[in-house]
C-alpha cells in the first residue's frame, strides 16, 4: 500500500503555533503508514519580534487588504498530498501575512486544488472573519475544507486586551499581574488528540467533513460576533485609506496612522463593551439568528 501524503503547511512567529503543529504531528509521524511533511512559510524579510509599536499597527493595512510579504518559493517533495493542513493565526482579524502569500501562491494553489485541506487556528481570540476568508480564499482555488480546529489564549477578553498586544510588543508574556498572554500549554498539548483522529481517518479512508467532528474542535463565542464585524469594517476603510495615503507620502500615512491607533482604541473600549450590553439586552429576540450564525462560524468541524 503506498503510504498516505500529509502536507502540514505553517508560519509561526514566536513558536506557539509550531509547538500546536508539533503536538498535531506527532501521532501522523509515528505512523509507518503516513509521510508528513512539513512546510514552515518563510517571508523573505522576517517580521522582527518582539515587534515595534508602529510597525505593528503599520503593518494592518497590508494584512487586511491581502497585500502580502513576499515569501521564499514554495517547494515540496511532491506535487499532490492526501490531506494538507493549513495551520495560521490570525492577524486584524485576518489570516496572517505569510499564509495570505501562501495562499496566493501559484505553486500553492496547484497543491490545493481538488485537495482535502483541514485548519489549525491558533490566536488571542478573534479569529471568526479571518477563517471566512480563509474559507473563500481556499473554496477559490478548489480545496476541499473538511475541518477546522481553534485553539486560544486562555485569559479572559478583557485581560487578553493587555497582556496579547504587551507580549508581542515587549517579547514578555506576563505583566501587571495579568494571567500570562498565550495559549496554555495543555491546550497546545491537546492538538495532539486532533493528531490521531485525523491518523485514524486518513488510514480508513475516511477523510470528509466529520473529521473533527463532536471534538469540541472550536468554541465560537457570540459575544465577538458583532465586535469582529464592526472591526473588521473599520480596518478594511482605514486600511484602504493609509494605502492611499502612502502613496501619497509615508509621513502622511504615518500621521493618519497615530489618529486612527488613538481612535481604535477608543473604539475598543466603549464599543466592544456597549455593544456587549445591547446584545445581552436584545438577546430573546436574537436567540435564533445567533445560534445560526455561531453554527456558520463552527462549520466545518462544528463546536
Ligand atoms: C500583527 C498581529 C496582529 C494580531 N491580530 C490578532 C487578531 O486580530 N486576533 C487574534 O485573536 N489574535 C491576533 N494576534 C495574535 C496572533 O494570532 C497569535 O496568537 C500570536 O501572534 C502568536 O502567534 P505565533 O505562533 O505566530 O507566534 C495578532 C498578532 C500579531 C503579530
């Protein structure tokens, strides 16, 4: 029997979702009857971490209007896999930079065609709109998305405001007294048992849209829904006017960029808050939108 192909595609800045990949990989390279494969996404200039305050928020007006860093050509030891894993975190409620290139990589797309692809998130929280997009951008180029799992940073919201932003700007994953930024390990760990699921799948021939399912393989939480949206729209217009801008002149864009990182975080905090009240308000009328909208999000592995 020949041996079944995995492809595991990532790019991991700090470490934390290549660890999650690792833990992922670990039963599929244990098994004699699968080759993995892995294809860490290079950019051709590094993004620096930790990261520096402009450059980070400098960097959303690219990430969100898919105008991505280049990255190293893609090569791989074969021209068609059984199942590619697709492993990204997110970026302004965006797939990150490297894996928005990988995307639109000729060469990737050729191995993504007709292909089954499954999804490893790994995130501070907010990942619903950039999964829809990566959803579109895979559906594009004829992937066949049949599962998606999500893990996240384990403190609260609110705390994860502080702590997320400070760890990738400082490199320091604790502050303040703040539960620490990031992923807990046991959460990381539990990729692995995503692992032998998807080992005992491929080997039996099995591999469609059940394959993670009733796994707990993503929690959407409701509260984010609107926040995301509202967000998502707001960096989308302001992206589209510091591209401009730019073009114009760096300092202009520069300048129009300290306006709108004051204004964004006014923005988070009172409209993620208000519109957390009005939602809890309105509940009983919105009950069975909601529980539309979070099966939609869940899709394909469900929650
Ligand atoms: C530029 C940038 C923007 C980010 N934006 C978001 C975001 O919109 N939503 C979110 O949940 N996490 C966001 N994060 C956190 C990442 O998704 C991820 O958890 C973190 O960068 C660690 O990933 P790593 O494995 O690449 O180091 C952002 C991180 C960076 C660097």
């Amino acid at each position: 029997m020949d041996k079944k192909r995995i492809l595991i595609v990532y790019y991991s800045q700090t470490g934390q979702l290549r660890q999650m990949v690792e833990n992922f990989a670990a039963p599929l390279l244990a098994a004699d009857d699968i080759e993995v494969e892995m294809l860490p996404i290079k950019p051709k200039t590094e993004f620096a971490f930790p990261w520096r305050f402009l450059s980070f928020f400098n960097t959303f007006p690219e990430t969100v209007h898919f105008q991505p860093c280049e990255i190293e050509p893609i090569q791989t030891q074969h021209n068609q896999y059984d199942l590619i894993i697709l492993a990204y975190t997110v970026w302004f409620l965006s797939p990150s930079q490297p894996i928005t290139a990988f995307l639109q990589d000729e060469t990737a797309q050729k191995l993504l065609n007709n292909t089954p692809v499954a999804t490893i998130i790994g995130c501070r929280n907010m990942w619903l709109m950039a999964s829809l997009e990566v959803k579109k951008m895979l559906s594009k180029v004829n992937a066949h998305l049949i599962g998606n799992m999500v893990k996240i940073d384990a403190c609260s919201s609110a705390a994860s405001f502080i702590t997320t932003p400070l760890w990738l700007l400082t490199g320091k994953k604790q502050a303040f007294g703040l539960p620490a930024a990031g992923i807990l390990d046991t959460d990381i760990a539990d990729c692995r048992r995503f692992g032998e699921k998807t080992r005992t799948a491929i080997l039996s021939g099995s591999l469609n849209e059940t394959l993670w399912h009733n796994m707990g393989a993503v929690k959407v939480n409701e509260n984010l829904i609107a926040s995301e949206k509202i967000a998502r729209r707001s960096f989308y217009l302001w992206g589209k006017l510091l591209i401009s801008s730019g073009k114009i002149s760096p300092v202009l864009r520069k300048f129009i960029l300290l306006f709108y990182i004051v204004f964004l975080i006014l923005m988070i905090l009172t409209v993620v808050p208000i519109s957390a009240v009005i939602k809890m308000l309105i509940k009983p009328l919105t009950r069975q939108k909601i529980a539309a909208q979070k099966k939609y999000f869940a899709a394909p592995s469900g929650e």
